[in-house]
C-alpha cells in the first residue's frame, strides 16, 4: 500500500488541519473531529452532516455558506460517535434550531440519533432529522435496514442548505429535504476495490475484465460482479433503471450528477456523462443542470456513480442559489460590499479586544462545563482486592478479565479487519480505537464494583468505538453494567444474566434507530453473542462449574459464527449485498467467538 500519509491512526486529523488551513473560513476542532463555519449564523437553521471519511470532498467539503454549518468526521468509513454528533449540534445549534442530515447506515442512524436524543433532553436544543436513502442498487428490504445514502446526499445538502439560508423555519427546511429524498436516485458500479490506511489491502478482489454492479461508497462489494461493459452500455442500463424508480415521466427535468469514486480520472467521468446525457435526451428527460467530478467518493476506488433529481420551480431555484464552500461554490455567495463590511467589523473588534455578552456568557459555560467534565476524567479510580476466581469471580478478576479483553480486541485488529470482506473492512479498527482509549483511561474507570465498572467502560466505548460499534458495543458494555449493578463477586448465573442483558442492550440500540433489533439468523454479532448467553444460562442451571460453563459459552460463540457463513445477512452493511454475503461469516460474530475463547483460557488459567 502507497499512501501519502503519516500514520493510518493520524490520517482524518491531519487531512482535516489540511482542509482548515486551506479554507480559514473553516475551523477543525480536533477533540471532537468537526469541521464548522468558523461564525455560525444565529438566524439560520443549522445544517449538520457527516458520517466516515474516506468520501472526499463529502462531507467536510460542503461547510459553507449556502450548504452545511458543520461536518462531522468518523475515522475511515466509519460512523463519527454519538459525542462527536453532540458536540458538534451544541457548537452549531440556534435558536431557528439544527436539522441533522443522516445516510441510511446502521451506525450513522444510531450515533446521529442518540446524539440528538442527548441535545434534546440536556441541553433544550430544538434538533430534528432526515434520511437519506438514493441508492437504488438495494432493490428491497429483505436484506438490509433500507436503502443506502450515496451521492444524492449532495442533492440534499445544496437545497437543504439554500432553503436555511434563505431563513426558512427547521420545519420547513426539514420538509424541502425529505421532498428532495424523495424524488433523487442513484447507482453506482466499481472497477476496482479500494484500500483503507489502516487494512492496507484492497476490500475485495476483482478481476481485470469484471466490475461490481451495485456498489456503495463504503468499498463494500457490489450486488453482482459482472463482465466489464462500455460506457454506453452502462449508461443505458442505469438509466433505466433510475428512471423507472424514480417514475420519472417524458418531459420532465433533472439535475444530472455524475460522481467519480476517487480513481477514476476526470475524462473518463467526462465521458461517461456524455453516455449518460444521450440515453437520458433518448428517454425524452431534459437536463436542467450538470455535476461531473468527485462529490462522494470511497477512497482510491475507481468506478463511478449516476444521481438524478426530479425538478421543480422550487428545486430549479433552490439549486440555483448562491454557494460557496471547498468542493462547491457558484453564483455571488456574499456581495463584495458585504464581505468588505464583514471583514471591517472583525477588525475593529479585534483591534479593540470587543467580545458581544452573549457570546462570552456562552463561552464561560462551555468552558464551565467543560472543566467539570475534566475534573471527572482525571479522577483515579483503584481496584480493591486481588483477583480471585473460584466459583465465583470478583471485581478485581473482572477487570483483569476486561482488560484481557481489551489487549485481545488490540492485537486481532487486522483479522478482525480482514473478517470485514461482505462489509466496509474496517470492524478490526473500529473496536480497537475504543479498547485502545479504553486502555489509555484505565485508571479513571470507576472500580467500585463490576456494574459500575461496565457503566464506566462503556463512556469511553460509545464515545470512541468507530461506526455502528459504538452504539452497539456501548450499550451492551451498559446494559450490562446494569445487571451487575452493585455486584462485588458473581457467579456463573449471574455471569449468564450480564450477557443476556449485553444482549438486550444491541437489541433495543438496533430497534431504538430502525424499528427492530438484531435476533439470531440476522447475521450479526448476535449470533455469537445470544447462544453464548443461553449457553451460559443452561450451564448455571445444570450445576456446572464456573469454568466449565465459560468454555461452553465459548464454544457456542464459535458455532454460532460458524452458522453465519451459510445464511444472508439481514441487517448492517453486509446486509446491501444480499446472497452474496453468504459464505462469509459475519465479522462481528467472528470476533466475539475468537475473543470469548481467549477469555475462556484466560480464566482457565486464574
């Protein structure tokens, strides 16, 4: 792998000092990896996006005026956390309120969610959301939560971003971006994989003559691979395609996008919207207006997608608004006069050291609280006692046993990763970059008991753990924590009561964000972490031995991520790729059935 980078732990943080550098209307705040107008505008609904990176110039690209107010930046495709989201909405939000812009993927809707949930109930903050869900190579919901959101995510952020700059009410920015999701569609097909920093291999494999019909922008494989084909033979078939979806009718106009993947070179993208335009003038589908380049990308994939949006006089004049952002800018977004006046009124404010009320009022109880969350993390919290296992286990074993985990979840990262091949590649960093932070923070866990301990993990789980992980793993660290509540030793059956509400934790996450949560069959972590619940049950009402049921949950983990490879994955993002994920196991099954054997042995060895 050839990168221009650092080090794969460094790439978002110095890509983002980058982009701020180069565009000083932007600021990076790098604690929590957003990238905001650096003077938010009180009078406007505030536009908030993101989700991983890796889609360059998607999302941070689109900060400015006439689009976003913020983005939000997860580590390589990759949900940013819940606390990301929530700070960012507390940096941006307004009295007009904060309309949150969320992909249809697991951890984006969960880590978005929650975050609002959280401004909501702490902070009064008025927040509401959309979905975007364009990508039609997901022809149902059989397989998957919905539809992906793919390039048509631009769409929405110029419209949206427009309708809020024209001071239009969070209700009906909110309605004009729904009324976009609605009527935009896209598709998209790959040439090639693309190689993640922290991998270092390519996702998938992909022969010269072949191409991924119906990927996504996370790398993940296509619906089908098939024999390469033209430019026009492409352009045919996806316009069908899309305008039978769409329902789009003969005369009517469209804006036309198409967006590059990160490798393939502007001629050829050129090109293909030459094929693109004609089989769209043969439908008799007027073109209002034309993007070709690099909007949405999955890092050095070469490929291509295609979004079309069904106009109106609304949508004509809404697009056609002034913009002006890094990857986006046309019409007079300020007025010289104004940018002038702008530029004259900082500097006499700087010159004479001039700060509104409000805005110090604002900072002091920011930096109020932010303080006080300081005090918290510093505080040193340690263990009582020797770890003991007999047939019990106590606190200081637990978090023995814990912190074993940890040092396993760190030193598999790059299998966990390679598991990930039916997904985005990236399960191994994602849980890592938690239980690495977890391990910086060791002695600011509070120790005070084992479900105090699992509540006090799983803070630094749901802030740090990358995509749907965090949520996931978060709230299964919690519920957890909950059953243990006040437990300074347990025993086998209390061990099955901890897992079986870990359990419940992913199921109520993964129902709070799409209706329903994962079950047994749906080809996810639960398939290992459910049997090795039961397993552990029927061991302590067996009468077994505390080791001996540990290694029979173990070993039902293994099997129940074994039983993955022969079933379609149902939900995550594994999910977008239907029957051809069978024959893979799911990556976070596979991990909880290697980590739990590891802890079994470790045990065995107290």
């Amino acid at each position: 792998m050839k990168k221009i980078m650092n080090t794969p732990e460094t790439f978002v943080y110095d890509m983002c000092h980058g982009l701020a550098k180069a565009h000083p209307e932007l600021e990076f705040v790098e604690k929590f990896k957003i990238v905001k107008k650096k003077e938010i505008n009180p009078d406007k609904v505030s536009l908030i996006s993101g989700g991983g990176s890796g889609h360059e110039p998607a999302h941070a690209g689109f900060v400015g005026k006439g689009m976003l107010d913020c983005a939000v930046c997860g580590d390589v495709f990759a949900s940013p956390s819940q606390i990301q989201v929530y700070n960012a909405i507390k940096e941006c939000a307004t009295d007009k309120g904060v309309l949150l812009i969320i992909k249809n993927y697991s951890g984006d809707c969960m880590n978005f969610n929650n975050a609002a949930d959280l401004a909501r109930e702490e902070d009064g903050i008025n927040v509401d959301a959309v979905y975007v869900n364009d990508d039609i190579a997901v022809k149902d919901s059989l397989y998957t939560v919905g539809r992906r959101g793919v390039a048509g995510t631009v769409f929405v952020h110029k419209i949206a971003g427009a309708a809020a700059e024209q001071g239009k009410s969070l209700e009906e920015v909110k309605a004009v971006a729904n009324k976009v999701i609605a009527n935009v569609r896209s598709f998209g097909f790959a040439l090639t994989s693309c190689t993640p920093p922290a991998k270092g291999t390519p996702i998938f494999e992909i022969g010269d003559d072949q191409i991924e019909f119906g990927v996504g922008i996370h790398g993940e494989p296509g619906r089908k691979t098939e024999k390469l084909q033209t430019a026009d033979e492409l352009a045919v078939r996806i316009v069908k395609d899309l305008i039978e979806d769409l329902g789009l009718k003969k005369g009517e106009d469209v804006a036309l996008l198409v967006n590059g993947f990160g490798a393939t070179p502007l001629s050829e993208l050129y090109l293909f919207n030459n094929s693109v335009s004609n089989a769209l003038e043969k439908k008799g589908v007027g073109i209002y207006k034309t993007l070709v380049g690099n909007y949405m990308t999955s890092l050095d994939m070469a490929g291509a997608s295609v979004t079309v949006l069904r106009l109106d006089d609304e949508f004509k004049a809404l697009l056609s608004y002034p913009v002006s952002t890094p990857a986006l800018t046309w019409g007079a977004a300020m007025s010289e006069q104004a940018a002038y006046a702008v530029e004259a009124m900082n500097a006499i404010a700087k010159a004479l050291g001039v700060t509104p009320a409000a805005e110090t009022a604002h900072k002091d109880v920011k930096t109020a609280a932010k303080t006080a969350k300081a005090a918290k993390k510093e505080a040193v919290y340690e263990v009582k006692g020797k770890p003991e296992v007999t047939e019990t286990i106590n606190t200081a074993a637990f978090v023995a046993i814990v912190e074993k985990m940890a040092d396993v979840i760190i030193e598999n990262e790059v299998p966990f990763c390679d598991a990930d091949k039916m997904g985005d590649g990236d399960f191994g960093m994602s849980i890592a970059k938690g239980f690495r932070q977890l391990k910086k923070e060791w002695a600011t866990r509070d120790k005070a008991d084992i479900g105090t301990f699992l509540g006090s993990c799983s803070e630094i789980i749901m802030e740090y753990c990358g995509g749907a992980s965090g949520p996931i793993w978060g709230s299964a660290f919690r519920y957890a924590g909950k059953a243990a509540a006040g437990k300074d030793k347990i025993a086998l059956a209390d061990l099955a009561d901890i897992f079986q509400a870990a359990n419940k934790g992913v199921y109520e996450t993964g129902k709070k964000s799409f209706g329903r949560g994962a079950v047994v069959g749906d080809k996810t972590l639960v398939d290992a972490l459910k049997p090795c619940a039961d397993a552990l049950e029927a061991a302590a009402k067996d009468g077994k031995k505390l080791r001996e049921g540990i290694a029979l949950g173990a070993e039902a983990a293994v099997k129940g991520a074994e039983s993955t490879k022969t079933v379609v994955a149902k939900m995550g993002r594994a999910g977008t790729v239907g029957e051809k994920s069978i024959g893979y196991p799911d990556a976070g099954a596979y991990g909880l059935g290697v980590i739990f054997t590891e802890l079994s042995n470790y045990i065995a060895k107290m």
